[in-house]
C-alpha cells in the first residue's frame, strides 16, 4: 500500500493523495490578479543537454531552448539525457532531469515523473513558496534547496540545505534537515542522514548540480551547511 505524504514548509501544507508517482508542488502565488499580470514569465535559462522539450497549452511540442519565455500549464519533458533550467518569477528557481514530466502551473509545479531540484535564491526568501506536486504528494519550500525524484514505485525527497516538513495522509510528521533524505520504497517509508562523505559523493554524481552554465546561487550555501566545501572537487 502506499502512503500518501503531504511536504510542507512553514505555514503551507501540502495534500497528498494515494498513487504511485510523487507530486511536489512549487508554485509561485501572487496576491492580487494586477499583480499576477505584471510579474514576469518563468523563462528557460539553460538546456545543458538534449532532449529537452516544452509543450505549451495550444500547440505541439517543440524543442527547448534557452531565452525563451514559458506560458503557464506548458508541459516540460526530458528525456536522457536531456536538462533544463527554468526561472520562475520572485527568485524561485528549478532544474529537470531525467525522463521528466512536469506541468508549469500558476499555483504549482506538477511533476509526473523524474528529477526536479528546486531552490529559493539567497536574498528572495520569504514572500511566495515554491510547491512542488506529484500524485503522492506535495511539498512546499520557502528558503531551502530540496531534490525529489518520482517513479512508478518509489519517489525520494531530499533536503539538500534548509528544512521541510513532511506528514503522511494519517498525521504523522516528519522534518527533514539538511543532509536528510525520506524515501518510500516496497511499501516503507525511511528516513536516513547522509554522512559528509556520501553528500560530496552524490553533489559530484549528480546530474542536476552538475553540467550547467547557468549559476544555482544556492550551490555554496548547500556545500558549506553539509560541511562538503572541503571533500568537492574544485570547479
């Protein structure tokens, strides 16, 4: 069976519902519809690798590419090796990987299936959350980097710098601190830390903070709280 989970950070929470992949929500929300209207678009920055794709609400899928300027409920799709970086109003940002499926919502990031890391830019925390969504669950980050890979049997959540809150469909909760990871597979959920070790392990393997042009200010901020500025290669 398995169990729904609801991410929340501060005072956002995130309903989950049952199903195999995870929703995370990242959502941008704006106070007022004038507001709304004059807020810029999100915007591709980079596409390091190929195949990348954006589909948007009328129209076919076409390939991805950096500069252009992104309408809500456009579908982002990646394909391996395939990346992409988009930036989204309010310095809220994410990369996609892997054979990703991700909804471009008003209120949220809808992600079907993949790799997502998302961030708030040091200096625009506070104000709107990013929410992530997948059919499992959602999450909601205001001032933390967190990683979340969804597949058809498991899905990963992992607070790379910063805290998220996380509760099941019954109330349970659980917090993930920087380093922790919660993850559900054959049924269970688990909560693990990674050692300083196995966090420079995973920064330097990682397809997603690894390979881009365009800067992710958060990066120095996740080395130095993991302890991990000493065990990277420099770049």
């Amino acid at each position: 069976m398995v169990l729904p989970i609801t991410l929340h950070s501060v005072s956002q929470r995130l309903l989950l519902r049952p199903g195999l992949a995870l929703a995370l929500t990242g959502s941008v929300v704006l106070a007022t519809p004038s507001l709304e209207a004059a807020s810029p678009a999100p915007r591709v920055v980079d596409v390091p690798s190929t195949p990348a794709f954006i589909k948007p609400p009328q129209g076919g899928e076409r390939p991805a590419r950096s500069g252009q300027t992104l309408p809500y409920d456009a579908v982002l799709r990646t394909q391996k090796p395939g990346r992409m970086q988009v930036q989204l109003p309010n310095g809220r940002s994410f990369r996609l990987g892997g054979d990703a499926v991700l909804r471009l919502g008003r209120q949220r990031l809808d992600l079907q299936r993949g790799q997502i890391i998302a961030w708030v830019n040091p200096g625009a925390k506070g104000g709107s959350p990013v929410t992530i969504q997948t059919r499992m669950a959602t999450a909601s980050i205001v001032g933390t980097t967190v990683f979340i890979e969804a597949t058809d049997t498991g899905l990963k959540i992992f607070s790379w710098e910063g805290e998220v809150a996380c509760t099941t469909h019954d109330g349970q909760r659980k917090t993930l601190r920087s380093g922790e990871q919660l993850a559900y597979e054959n049924g269970t959920w688990a909560k693990t830390r990674l050692t300083p070790q196995e966090a420079a392990a995973r920064r330097q393997k990682s397809i997603l903070l690894n390979g881009f042009s365009a800067p992710m200010e958060t990066l120095p901020v996740l080395e130095k709280e993991l302890g991990i500025s000493t065990l990277v290669p420099a770049r």
